[in-house]
C-alpha cells in the first residue's frame, strides 16, 4: 500500500471531503503505485485523510473512495457502492425502464457510469480506479438489477485524460440490437448504444421532457414546438404525445434526425406532424423566421458549448445568440426552455446570459422555473463539479 503525500496546506479540500486531488497538490508517492492501486492519501504530517485510487497520468492524480480510515476498498465495498446507487434510483421503475443507475463521484465511484435501457447496460469506465474494480463493478451491477446483456462504452474523452485507451464493445451477454426500445413516461423511445451520443440517450433530460409535455397539453390542441438540437427527437416526442399537433426538430446529424423519425412512427404519430430539418441551429432559425413560423413552445438544447473555464466568454456569446434567436420564434404567451450542459458556466451566469437575449430582443419574458436533471443524476453536495445540466422556463409575456 502506498501513501500519497501532500504539501503543506494542501489538504483542506479533502478535509472538506472533496473527491480530488489534483498532481500540484501531491509532495511525494511513498512506494511505486501504479495507475488504479489503492493508495492511502495523508497529510504532510502523515495523518489520514482518505483513501484513493492512484491515476498517475492525469491531472487528478488521486479520486478518492472514501475518507475513513477503517474502510476496506475491496470487491465488497464496489458492490455495496453499486447497490446503494440503484437503491437510489428505484422510484424511477414506475415511469421508466431508462434510468442512469450510476453516476460517478455522486455515488462515489468516481469515472464510473451505469445505465439501464430496458434489459441492457451500457457502462463507462473512465478513470482508473473504476478500471481495475471493473469485474466487481459489472458482477454487482448484473446481480442488482438481474440484466444479462453489458456493453462497454469507454469512448469518452475524459478517458483520454486519465492515459486510458478507448474500448467499447459487449462484456457480457450478446450483442446489443440497433435500437433497443425504451419507454418513458409512456413514450417509446429506441436508443442506439452502440454509436448513440453519451451511452445512446440523454437520460438527463427526463425530467424536462415531462414538464414539455405539461407545458403542450397546458397550451393545448394545436400546440406547435419547435425543438432545436433535437438529437432523437426527445422533446418533441414527449410534446406530440401529450397532444402538440406539430413538431420541428432540428439537427445537424442526418442520424440523429432518421432515427427521430423512427420513434415518431414507433409512437404512432402521424408523419405530418413530425417535421425534421437536418440544419445548423442558426440557420433553421434565421429560415423560420423568414417563413413567418412562430410556436408555442421552443427548446433549446445545444452541446456543450463550454467544455471548460477557458471556453466561457465564447460560450457566453454562442449561448446569448442561440436564445436571441430562439426568443423571436415564440409565441405571445408561449414558452421557451434554454438549456446549457457546460459545468463551467453556473445557473446564475447562465441566467445572465439568457436575460441578456431576452433584454435584446425587446419581447418580455418572465422566468417560471428553474430545470436540471433528475434524481438518477444527483450531485455529491461535496463535490460541486458534478452539476452541469441547467434549464430556465421562460414564458413570453402575452
Ligand atoms: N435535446 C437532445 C440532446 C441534444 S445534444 C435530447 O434531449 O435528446 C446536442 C445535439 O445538437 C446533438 O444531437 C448534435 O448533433 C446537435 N448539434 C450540435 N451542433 C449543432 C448545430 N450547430 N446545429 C444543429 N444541431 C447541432
């Protein structure tokens, strides 16, 4: 067992029970870990402060387990962790068969993510401790949840980052199917996880395809959305199903948009309800205003547009321009959902942001809700890096 060492000073954040530490912080290794051992962290007076796995290759040199020192890290300890996490998610069973059933530092098994389609898992192993553990962690995922069928999809680039090659591919039970078929809050989705984005879907956005869904039928029959950075056409299914009469998703993946298609056939929706255009955002946008469009509901949800702190002030001014843009297509009284996914941009500059569009469009808008993911995407209260996802419900002012 080796010991991590810190430099003076440098053990407050994990005094505070935050997960990382960071090379600049670490004064020695005492021994020679290697990538994903089990190292003890101490202080530079040598007491204890947790226990972690060694990442010797990334800039997080250390995630750490656990911050009790009569802790073991062994198998059993994964398969509790695994357990505990899909505990956390059980009330989820009644509306949904897709649920993210392990989330990484907010279930304390720091890279690592398990979700449920149906009978399928899709797994990611993304740093090195969760590497090594990754047998006990794929036994105690099948033993909790009974699935069979594990496909792996390593492929993030924060896998990059930890000195990990990518892999993917099936580690237990047969190959998936093209589509595996999900069903949601009644609504049938398929989800491709072999080549999907994250693991086939955004699962974290459940919660905000309910509250669209609320917000078409509250509008009620006629009800046009307009869903930007559609992907497979999540919000706009979710609209129709509740009784939208139209639908725009727009996308610049082909894939994304064909297999949005398939759904709305899988739901039963009649083909002129569903309208796809393969575009950048910004040109459909600036295409249906000129065609004199306007909806009662429009999403926004675009990639992240900040993949880190340097990233802002240009995600700023491509967030800003997106919801300007998006705010001219909606409705006297009709709604708005902006999104961002950028950890590095916080809900109050998000905020910010978006008023700003709002003030430079010369509509009124007023906030009604704040969104963000569901409880099968929880934030370790300890660990603040772990939120990313943000919505505003905005209504423009009749
Ligand atoms: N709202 C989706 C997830 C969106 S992910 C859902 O709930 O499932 C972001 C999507 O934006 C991806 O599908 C990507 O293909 C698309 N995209 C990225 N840049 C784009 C652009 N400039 N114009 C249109 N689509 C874009």
């Amino acid at each position: 067992m080796s010991d991590i060492v810190l430099k003076p000073g440098k053990e407050k954040s994990l005094l505070r029970r935050h997960p990382w530490v960071y090379a600049t912080a670490v004064a020695q290794a005492v021994g020679r870990p290697l990538a994903g051992d089990t190292v003890r962290v101490v202080d530079s007076r040598g007491n204890f402060l947790a226990w972690g796995a060694f990442s010797p290759d990334s800039q997080i040199r250390v995630r750490c387990w656990s911050f009790h020192e009569d802790e073991r890290i062994d198998a059993a300890w994964m398969t509790a962790r695994v357990h505990d996490a899909v505990a956390r998610r059980a009330s989820l069973a009644a509306r949904t068969d897709a649920v993210r059933l392990v989330f990484g530092e907010a279930d304390a098994l720091p890279g690592f993510v398990a979700d449920r389609y149906a009978g399928q898992l899709v797994v990611q192993f993304l740093a090195a401790g969760v590497e090594r553990w990754r047998e006990a962690l794929i036994d105690a995922l099948a033993a909790a949840t009974g699935c069979a069928d594990v496909y792996e999809r390593s492929d993030a680039a924060a896998r990059e980052r930890e000195g990990l090659a990518p892999r993917t591919g099936v580690l237990r039970g047969t190959e998936p199917p093209a589509e595996v078929e999900i069903v949601e809050d009644g609504v049938r989705y398929g989800v491709d996880v072999a080549r999907g984005h994250k693991t086939g879907f955004y699962l974290d956005q459940r919660e905000s395809r309910r509250r669209v869904a609320e917000l078409a039928a509250r509008v009620g029959p006629g009800a046009a959305v307009l869903n930007c950075f559609s992907y497979t056409g999540g919000f706009s299914l979710a609209a129709l199903r509740a009784g939208a009469a139209h639908a725009v998703s727009v996308d610049s993946s082909a894939d994304a948009l064909a297999m949005a298609a398939r759904n709305a056939v899988r739901n039963g929706l009649p083909e002129a309800a569903f309208e796809c255009r393969v575009s950048k955002v910004a040109d459909a946008q600036k295409a249906l205003a000129a065609e004199g469009r306007m909806f009662d509901i429009v999403v926004l949800d675009p990639p992240k547009f900040a993949p880190s702190a340097h990233h802002v002030d240009k995600a700023a001014r491509a967030y800003k321009d997106v919801n300007l843009k998006g705010m001219k297509l909606v409705k006297p009284g009709g709604y708005l959902l902006a999104f961002s996914c950028s950890g590095a941009i916080g809900v109050d500059l998000f905020q910010k942001i978006v008023a700003g569009a709002a003030i430079d469009s010369g509509l009124e808008f007023v906030l009604l809700e704040r969104l963000a993911a569901g409880i099968d995407h929880p934030m370790r209260m300890t660990h603040p890096e772990g939120e990313y996802l943000k919505g505003l419900l905005l209504q423009r002012v009749a």
